[in-house]
C-alpha cells in the first residue's frame, strides 16, 4: 500500500490566465508530515486540491498509488481526505453526525459500519457526544475538529489540511495540535502558522510563485530567517525554535531529506535579502 | 434576525409521547389538522373548536407550554391576520357601530372564522417545529416523496441561513460603528452594496461547499445515516387525529 505523493512537473493555470502552479515537484513518503508553507498566492490551496483531483493540470500526479487524473475519482477521494480551511464549508449537513456519515456513506459502507465509523471519527477528535448537534452550535475550535472527523471517517491514506490554525485560540490551537498529532497518517500541513508547522511536522516545503523553492526538514528552513523573508515569512517575535518541544507520534522520528534549495541555492530574492 | 432565528428548534420535553413520534407522523398529523381548519365552510366553529383541542392536547402532551406557543406564533401571524383585518371593513350587510367605525356584522365573522384558521395552521406548524428538529422534518418529506431537489435546497437553506445571519450581523455592526444611520434615501445604496457582498460571498461559499462535497464523494445524491420507524404509536397518533377530526368535518359541510 502506497501513500506517497509523486508530483512531477505539475502545471496548473486558472481560466482567468492566473498560475497556480508553476512546475511543481514534490515526493511525499510513507508517513511523513509535511508542512506546506508559502505566501498568500503561493500555489498552496492550488496543489492542494489537485490532490484529490478538484483541479487538474499538466504533469504527473500519482497520489497513494493512483494515479490522477485518468483513475477512479472514487477511490482517490477515499484515499485523500481533505479538510478545508473553513469548516462552515466542510459542514454542510443539518447535524454532526450525518456530516460525519457524509463520506462513508458516499463510499457505498452499510449502515452499521458508517455508524461505527461516524463514533470513532468523532471520538479520534474528541467530539464524542455532540453527534446530533447542529455545526451552527458548536464554536470554530469544534467545528475545525469536527470538519477533521467528517475526513477520519473515510479512512483516508494521506490527510491534507488547510491552515488548519488559522483564526483558533491558543487553547483550542493546542487541542488541535494534540489530535493531529495522535493521528498516525501521512499528513500534508498547508499553513501561514510556522511555529504550528515546527510542532508537527519533520519536514516542509516552501512553495512560492507556483513553485517549490526550499524542501527540507522543518527547523531548518525555520531557522533559515533570509529565505523565510524572501518569500513573505517569518516567526512570530519572541519565538524560539530551539525551545519547540516537537514529540512525533508513537515515539519515532521521521527522518527528513537534508535541505534542499530549488534553483541551486541562487535564488535572487534570498541572495538580496541575505545581503 | 438572529433573536428570531435562535427562537426556533424544538423546545418542550424532548423524551415526551409526541417528540418521540415518528417525524412523518408528525408531519401527516400537523397538515391534516391545518387541511381540516382551512378547508372547513366559514363558521363552523364546532370543527375549529376540534382542531384547537387537538392542539391543546398535543401541546399539553409535549409540554411545550402557552408561552412558548405565543412567542413564536407572534413573528408569523400578524402578518396572516393582516389580510384578513380588512374584511369587516369592506363587506356588505347589516352594520354595527364600533365607536367611530362602522363595520359590517358578516365582515366580522368572517373574519373571526378567517383568524381561527390562521391561528390553527400557525400553531400547527409552531408545534411541528417545536416538537420535531428540522433535519427530521427533512428526512420525513424526503421519505414522504417530496422533491429531492426542494429538501435539499432546504436542507442548505438551514444549514446556511445561521451563517449568512452572522455575516450580516457582522457587516451591520461594522457599518454601525463607523456611525452608519441612515437618514435620507441616498443613504440607504449602502445597504445594497451590503446585500450584494452577502450574495456574492455566499455565491463563492457555495462553489467552496460543492468542491468539499465533491472531496468527500459527492455523486449526486443526499446519503441518508438514520433510518425512521413507523410504529404502533404513530398509527395511533394518525388514527386518533382522524378519528377525532374526520367526523366533526364532515358534519360541518353538511349543517353549512
């Protein structure tokens, strides 16, 4: 069982001629958790949806073994879950619990097995209990988990979130931190939220203008400020890398390939900020 | 907005004989109530007098008390009475003096009998919506054959209509706190601009919402998790409803 993603080249261009992507190239392993970062317009939210083919563009992608594009979209959407940036459009039916059923269901599961599913999605995110409540109830903190349940439930190889972050409380960031990282899956992490990447993820990738421009473990491209500034970023002041107590799952640490920066390490933009 | 929209959902006892009914039972049971009021001849107060028992005894059943009742009946029925508060004013016959006014003795019976069937159907429905969650009510038209494309546009209606309040809620407090009061009609082209950015973010929510159903396997149709059951209680429930009203009905049309 394959859950990588080959991504060779990958083009994409909106109607109204803006590029999303421009050439990317990226090979996810087996497990790994990667961090997608870039600026706004950078191409994440683009390459993510070519994932589960909502997008398609030139070049090749295969994503947990399929290949995109001329396969089964079926059988891709259960293999990729992903969980958008806002829950208010992940949840879509009256109640939780049929959210929840929303994808098991679509897969053609029986009734009791969708129920089962439904359970421990719900409890995966600590949401046990508020199966028959109306998303319109819940706060954003739940929702986001809830809009990761309806995901869970499909058993998806590979989880690709949306700035999963973006606009929670620290407490509520914190909760969500915790689940993500009991879930034992391949994991790409599209965010703005670098010290939330540097918690969870071994490995990142610097996406801007379309394409991939650093790829390399996650503390180092963290500490790299110039290349972090080149391209819109940067941690948040007062922050410490070195203090950041990242505890991978089921106690092994995922190696990462050692830094990569795209263009041979001559990139223009860093080159001026460097200076 | 957002005061009435929170003023709805099920309120009563949610363990009592009539929320635990099957939801098309319900649903049968409240639309031949407010389909015996509305059809009976004008003063045939006997059946209306039925149809309000009913009502009352469903009511007292459910627990949802006369307070609940009158607060939500309140948003929809001045508007039901509204159209029939003119009748006394324009139909022909005898008079009576009402103070200053005269108003003629037909157009108010008339009109009393139009208002009971106006305060049947808006209890009916009040108590429906009080005594069954709105996804239920749902998942009974859905099962009772109603179009599929009106229950789901129904179903997103519900589960938007939250969202899109507090938007507008939000763009209301943010025009408000740079002192927007409108006072004069050019000032009020603000407002559609603001209706306008509403539609065209819920225009681009939807496009969103369709990509994350289509993520999660969309293929055309609405799966459904719950399975609803027809039991002894609710033949019960429909049988005693038309045992009760069917005769009162019938006799009503033929003393008319």
């Amino acid at each position: 069982m394959s859950c990588a993603i080959h991504a060779r080249g990958l083009r994409f261009r909106y109607p109204n001629g803006v590029v999303g992507l421009d050439g990317v190239d990226l090979h996810v392993r087996h497990g790994e958790r990667v961090a997608v970062l870039g600026p706004n317009g950078a191409g994440k939210t683009t390459l993510m949806l070519q994932l589960n083919g909502l997008l398609r563009g030139e070049g090749e992608l295969e994503v947990a073994g399929l290949p995109v594009g001329n396969g089964d979209l079926r059988e891709l959407r259960a293999a990729v879950g992903l969980v958008f940036q806002d829950p208010d459009d992940q949840l879509f039916m009256p109640t939780v619990a049929e959210d929840v059923a929303f994808g098991p269901l679509n897969l053609g599961l029986d009734r009791d097995a969708v129920r089962e599913r439904v359970d421990r999605a719900l409890a995966a995110v600590r949401m046990a209990g508020i199966a028959d409540r109306a998303p319109h109830q819940l706060s954003l903190g739940q929702r986001r988990r809830v809009a990761i349940a309806t995901v869970l439930a499909m058993r998806p190889r590979l989880l690709v979130l949306d700035e999963p972050s973006a606009n929670l409380d620290p407490r509520a960031r914190r909760e969500l931190l915790e689940i993500l990282d009991a879930i034992d899956r391949t994991m790409l992490v599209v965010t703005h939220d670098l010290p939330f990447a540097a918690q969870l993820c071994d490995r990142a990738v610097l996406l801007s203008g379309g394409s991939v421009v650093a790829d390399g473990p996650c503390r180092e491209i963290l500490a790299d400020e110039p290349l972090l500034a080149a391209h819109d970023l940067e941690l948040p002041a007062g922050f410490d890398l070195a203090r950041v107590s990242y505890a991978p799952a089921h106690g092994r640490r995922r190696d990462a390939p050692p830094l990569r920066l795209h263009g041979g390490g001559h990139d223009p933009q860093v080159a001026e900020v460097r200076r | 907005m957002s005061a009435h929209l929170h003023r709805t959902g099920v309120a009563g006892d949610p363990a009592s004989a009539i929320h635990r009914l099957d939801p098309r039972a319900k649903l049968a049971g409240f639309a031949g109530i407010t389909a015996v009021a509305v059809s009976t001849p004008l003063r045939a107060w006997p059946a209306f007098g039925a149809c309000a028992l009913a009502l009352g005894a469903i009511a007292a059943v459910a627990r949802v008390g006369p307070g609940t009742v009158w607060l939500r009946s309140r948003v929809i029925l001045p508007l039901v009475v509204l159209v029939a508060a003119f009748l006394p004013f324009v139909r022909g016959g005898p008079a009576i003096d009402v103070g200053p006014l005269s108003v003629s003795e037909a157009g108010v019976a008339t009109f009393a009998s139009v208002a009971a069937k106006a305060l049947i159907g808006t209890v009916s429905a009040v108590l429906l919506a009080a005594t069954t969650s709105f996804p239920d009510v749902l998942h009974a038209l859905e099962r009772m054959r109603a179009p599929r494309l009106l229950v789901v546009i129904a179903a997103f209606m519900y589960r938007y209509v939250f969202v899109i309040a507090d938007e507008a809620r939000r763009m209301r407090a943010a025009l408000a706190a740079r002192a927007y009061r409108p006072r004069h009609l050019g000032q009020v082209a603000t407002l559609g601009r603001m209706v306008t950015a509403l539609f065209l973010r819920s225009y681009e929510r939807g496009e969103r919402v369709y990509l994350a159903m289509l993520a999660r396997g969309y293929a055309g149709t609405m799966p459904r998790l719950g399975v609803l059951a027809f039991g002894r209680a609710d033949v019960a429930f429909v049988a005693a409803l038309v045992v009760v009203l069917v005769p009162i009905r019938v006799v009503a049309e033929l003393a008319a």
